[in-house]
C-alpha cells in the first residue's frame, strides 16, 4: 500500500476535495439532519455535544490539521466546477495491524440524493483506493434498514456476508442489524 493521501478526484458530475474548514460547518449542518445521521455516527460522544457547532467547531480545526496528511484519505464533495459541497466521502484503516484493510462512509444532503452522487463518489475513490493507493479490501457495513446505501455497494461489486451485526449509532437508541461488505482487490480487478 502507497499511502497517497486525498488526491484531489473528479468524475463527470463531481469534484472529490482534500476537506478544508471552509465546509466544515455546511457538512456539520448536513450531518445533524436526522435523515442523514441515524445511519452514519458511530461514536460515543452524547448528541447533545455533537448537535452543538460550538463545540464540534475545536474536533473540526483539529481534524483539519491532518487533512493533508499522506495517511488520510478523506473527500469533501463537490458538484463539479462549483463552491457547492453535497457532502462527504471517506476510507479509514480498520485493522491496526494491515492498513490495506479499508472501512469506507459517505453522506449526502438529502437535496441531492438519489441523483447517482453517492454512487459516483464511491466509484472514484474506490478506483483510486485499488489502483493508485494499492489498497488489499474495503470491509464495510450498512443498516438493513439503509436500503440506499447497501444497494449502492452491491451496485459496486461488493459481496454481502452471510452474518450480519448489530451497530449501535449515535443517533439511534437501539442497536441496528447491518449487512456486512467485502470487496476485495481481486474482486475489483475482475469486474
């Protein structure tokens, strides 16, 4: 694995950007929507913390610092050619031991879903992760209940495991079963 960092990636419709503080709050805005959070937070910090800017705004500069850094491979999105951000795309490293073992996440405003961008991020980072990055597997996870978003992954080539777990998100106040993902390099080269 080449750790390449958040290469900037453009596809027919989209501009996939290193993240900046500029979006940072748009993003806060778009992920604070009950439509788009209850699937995608996964962390510990009460909500009540996370639904307030002023103190979300400190992780945002923090996280920022380390945009740029070769190891992170985290996109604002863009509509192509414009300052307008729809949301955001990443891959983190899930196993501490292999790097080349990748989670991926994304989130739209919902004022641009199901218009294909999610899908058409997915395919730009995905293509970049396997072929420039070198990367060995994305293992990923997603809500029974997301229809969208795990339709998304098998139109992509991933393979659904046969067990599921449960996940226990931010927003919601029971554990959710999720199916669980892998597309792995030789899966990738062959589609």
């Amino acid at each position: 694995m080449k750790d390449l960092g958040s290469k900037f990636l453009t596809t027919p419709r989209l501009d996939l950007k290193s993240q900046t503080m500029k979006e940072q709050k748009h993003l806060w805005e778009i992920l604070m929507l009950p439509d788009v959070n209850r699937f995608y937070l996964t962390v510990s910090a009460p909500r009540e913390n996370l639904m307030n800017w002023e103190l979300q705004k400190e992780f945002y500069k923090k996280s920022k610092e380390h945009a740029n850094d070769l190891n992170v491979y985290k996109w604002s999105i863009f509509l192509k050619g414009t300052d307008i951000c729809i949301g955001q795309i990443d891959s983190h490293q899930i196993d501490t031991s292999d790097p080349s073992i990748r989670g991926i996440g994304w989130y739209i405003d919902p004022k641009y879903q199901q218009k294909g961008y999610a899908t058409e991020a997915a395919e730009a980072m995905i293509k970049y992760l396997f072929e420039e990055v070198k990367i060995n597997s994305i293992q990923t996870k997603a809500a029974v209940n997301n229809i969208a978003s795990w339709k998304i992954m098998e139109y992509l080539g991933f393979q659904r495991l046969p067990e599921t777990c449960r996940t226990n998100y931010t927003f919601m106040d029971e554990p959710v079963e999720c199916y669980k993902y892998i597309l792995t390099k030789e899966m990738y080269f062959k589609q």
